[in-house]
C-alpha cells in the first residue's frame, strides 16, 4: 500500500493555538516487525473477524463484500487497504470561533483534557458526582487556557437525566467556550439533535456543516473484537454528517488483550482498522482518525496502570503504526491515581513524555485526570497545564543566530562575574524564559513567609481566580439565542433516548 505525504498546513500566530512536535518520533520495532504487526492485525480481522452488534453496521459491511456468519463480520485485506486509502491524511477541526481551529494532520499536537469522567474532586469540596454547575466551572477553565485545544466532556452532568443530558452539555460547550466541541455517540436522536443545534448555533447551511467536521466523537471498542451498538452507530453517522471520529480500542495488556506489548498492539490494531474501515464504507472521506489507548493492567489486582513503561512502549508503537497507514492518531494520557498526589503527577508526566515521543496527533485525558477516567480533579487540572505549557514551549524553535550565541554577551563579563545586567540579558530578561504557573521558585525563606503554600494549595487558588475572572468569549450569547427555541422545543417532546 502507498503511504501518502501529509499536506503542509499553515502555522497561526496565536501563542499555542497550534502545535507541531518538536521532537523526531521515537520507535520501539523495525520497519519489518511494524509490517508483521499490520499483517497480523489484517489475519485476526479476515480469519477470527469482529463481533458487531448492530445490525445496519453488519449490513453495510455485507453489502460491500465481507464474510458475514451472524453478527461476526470477516474483513479481507483489500477492503481495509481500500478504506486506509479512502481516509483523509489531514483537516481541519472547526470551532465556533474560527481562530480556534484546530488543525489534524500527522506531526501536529493538540492537547485535550481529561474526559468521560463522572465524579469531580477538588480541595475545598471533596469527591463527588459530577453536576451541571462543576461542569461549567470545568469548561470555563478548559477555555482560558490556550494550550487546551478542545472542549470535554468531563465531569458529566450525573444531575441532569441522560434523555436530557445532551443539551446541556451543548450549551454548557456553546455558551462558555468557542474551542471545538465534543459530542457522545448515544444513540442516533441523540447525535442527530447536537448536530443540529451545532448547525443552529453557528448559523452553519446543510453544505457548509458538512464540508469539515466542527465536533468529534470518541469511538471505543469493546476489546476484545467487539463493537457495540452505540459506537457503531456513531462511526454511520458522523460519518454521513462529515464530523469527526477518533477510533480508539482501550487495550489493556493482560486483560483485555494479550499480556505482550506487541500482542496488545496487534489486537488494538485490528479493531481500529475494523471501525475505520465501516466509518469509510458508509461514507469515504470521512474525516476519522487512528487511535489507540493501550496500557498494562496490574496482574496482582487487574486495575488498570498508566505512565507505566508498557504504556510508554505502546503509545510509541501506536504511533509507529499509524505512520505505517499514513493517518493521523490520538493517544492520551492517563492516571490511576486516586488523589491529586506525586502518584498522580508521575502518571500523568510520564504518559505525556511517551505521547510527545510517540509524535501523537492528540493526546486526550492530558489535564484533570485522575481514577482511570472516575475523577476530573480542579487542582490536578492545573498542575498538569503546567506541564502542557512547558511541552508547548518546547515546540518553539530555539533561536541560534548570532545574537543568540551571545559572544558580545560573553565579552561584557570578567571571569567569575554574573550575566545579569548584560546588553542582551536586559533586552531579553521579561520574556526569555517561560514563566512558571504553578510553581513557586522563590527560596525557602520567602516561600515560609508567603504562607508555605504546597504545589496543591496554590492550584486551588489558582483555579478559583480563573473561574472568578471568567468572561465568556464573544458571540456566545449570540450562540445560546439561536438554540434556546429549539432545546425547549427537544425538551418539551421528550428529550432523545441514550441508543436506537
């Protein structure tokens, strides 16, 4: 198969709004055992096959030649090669505001944060389901950072019922931020309501809704070989509609896949080529992207483990897989920690590290993470900003012409003298170096007498002023008018069942 080069996308001017990798990917196989790994996934995928659940899904699949005995559906080679093919390298990722968005292509980085979680924690108030009001103080933090380059679904709403849920969620997203929104596959109504309040709000046409994605959808699969009703409903849909899907199997070494790294890798590469293959069925050119997010499990307790060096191993090997079919791909970050604490922190940075190794296209769960995905935490969410901020940092290239090699700046200073006050460290002392966030870098004494305030203890200071001077971004009002109507509307017939 001809693997296809990325098209060159324009870099924006604003600070961090658009990152590319700074750093060559990393490998952990040979070309030769990458090729191995694809053949094989290929073989389970034409030989074992994928059990699917929903009925329109198996259909297509038939329809378009594959071996169907019930509801597991067998894929030759050639039909995934054709989808792989179908499938485009690089798009853009619209947001309500057009300067937010977000470009998807191989070598670019975006960074979302943590997701799916339906309890919330922070200092002053403690763990607890998430609600309406925790998500909204969540979204408004998710915008004022510029190294967050999408919204999320996290803490989930457990106060507003599930046929309703939805709409919140919308003009939660809609009405606090302007970054690209994210929408749960719950089922066809359900996908069908957010697209068209989407539309609605942005005062978007059939044809120019449908020319690029302005929302994306996570597609997991249920590991291992299986794809449930819901998220092969999504891959239908949001492919007809032109949005976005992020197909990711959650492969965890030893339970849900096999112990090997290269085994787990094998699995979850079948399955995702198995969902992108449907998404491009139904609709080729659908904008879908390659993912995976594989781990190890504990084999004392079965509990999952992040920041491990398996994880480390299979975000690398992950991406080694997705430049082998020339797509762009989503890892993620992650914590097992149950607290926001130095476990939680080494989780979190160590998993980052093997995303930035792995050049993944989006690491999701990067900030607020905690539990597996049980928790979304406010304190964790600023700590781990602080470390996005830095790897977005790195992405800036790092000046070495003749001003920058500094001989004049050398010359100023006798031996065993200081740079402080020299010509260059003057022009350039405000803005040489990244400024800290979070931490404190003051001395011992100083730090004591400023309150002794621990890492935690300023986060939470720090999130509470940023919730305090929140405003939201312009045209969001505008945004929440044009759907106000139509939710009462959706509301009043009976909100959308959570699957068809």
């Amino acid at each position: 198969m001809a693997r296809r080069k990325p098209k060159r996308i324009a870099e924006s001017t604003q600070s961090w709004s658009v990152l590319r990798h700074p750093f060559e990917p990393q490998r952990i196989f040979s070309e030769d055992r990458v090729e191995a790994i694809h053949l094989a996934a290929l073989e389970v995928l034409e030989t074992l096959g994928i059990k699917i659940l929903l009925p329109e899904a198996v259909e297509i699949f038939s329809q378009n030649g594959a071996k169907v005995v019930e509801d597991m559906v067998y894929l030759d080679a050639d039909m995934v090669e054709a989808a792989i093919a179908s499938a485009p390298v690089s798009f853009v990722l619209c947001a309500p505001n057009p300067a937010r968005n977000v470009p998807v292509a191989p070598g670019q980085l975006i960074f979302t944060p943590g997701g799916g979680c339906p309890n919330v924690t922070d200092r002053i108030r403690g763990r607890r389901p998430g609600d309406l009001s925790t998500y909204t103080e969540a979204v408004k933090l998710m915008q004022s950072f510029n190294v967050i380059h999408k919204l999320s679904p996290a803490p989930e709403p457990q106060d507003i019922p599930v046929h309703l849920r939805h709409y919140a969620m919308m003009q939660t997203q809609l009405g606090y931020g302007d970054k690209a929104i994210t929408v749960y596959g719950r089922g066809r109504q359900q996908v069908t309501e957010c697209f068209e309040l989407m539309q609605t709000a942005l005062g978007l046409s059939d044809a120019e809704f449908a020319s690029a994605p302005y929302c994306s959808t996570v597609i997991n699969t249920n590991s291992p070989r299986m794809l449930d009703r819901p998220m092969a409903q999504a891959l239908i849909d949001f492919g007809r509609a032109g949005q976005m899907c992020i197909v990711t199997p959650f492969c965890l070494a030893g339970a849900m896949a096999p112990i090997t790294v290269a085994g787990a890798l094998t699995l979850q590469h079948a399955e995702a080529l198995a969902a992108i293959t449907l998404n491009q069925l139904t609709a080729p050119g659908a904008p879908v992207m390659y993912g995976g997010f594989g781990s190890n499990v504990d084999m004392k307790s079965g509990a999952p483990a992040f920041g491990t060096p398996e994880h480390i191993q299979m975000s690398i090997g992950s991406g080694q897989l997705a430049r082998h079919i020339g797509l762009p791909w989503r890892s993620a970050a992650g914590a097992a920690s149950n607290t926001n604490d130095m476990q939680a922190t080494h989780e979190t940075v160590m998993s980052l590290w093997g995303c930035l190794q792995a050049n993944a296209t989006m690491v999701i769960h990067s900030a607020g993470w905690l539990e597996g995905g049980l928790t979304f935490g406010f304190e964790k969410f600023i700590q781990d900003i602080e470390a996005l901020q830095s790897i977005a940092h790195l992405c800036k290239p790092v000046a070495s012409d003749t001003s920058a090699i500094g001989l004049d700046a050398i010359a100023q200073v006798a031996p065993g003298g200081h740079f402080f006050a020299t010509d260059q460290t003057m022009a350039q002392y405000s803005t040489a170096f990244l400024p800290s966030l979070n931490a404190d870098l003051s001395n011992f004494g100083t730090w004591s007498k400023n309150g002794a305030l621990t890492a935690e203890e300023r986060a939470t200071k720090k999130w509470q002023q940023v919730i305090a001077d929140f405003v939201p971004p312009a045209g969001a009002e505008g945004r929440l008018a044009n759907i106000a109507n139509m939710v009462a509307e959706f509301t009043q017939a009976g909100g959308a069942p959570i699957i068809d």
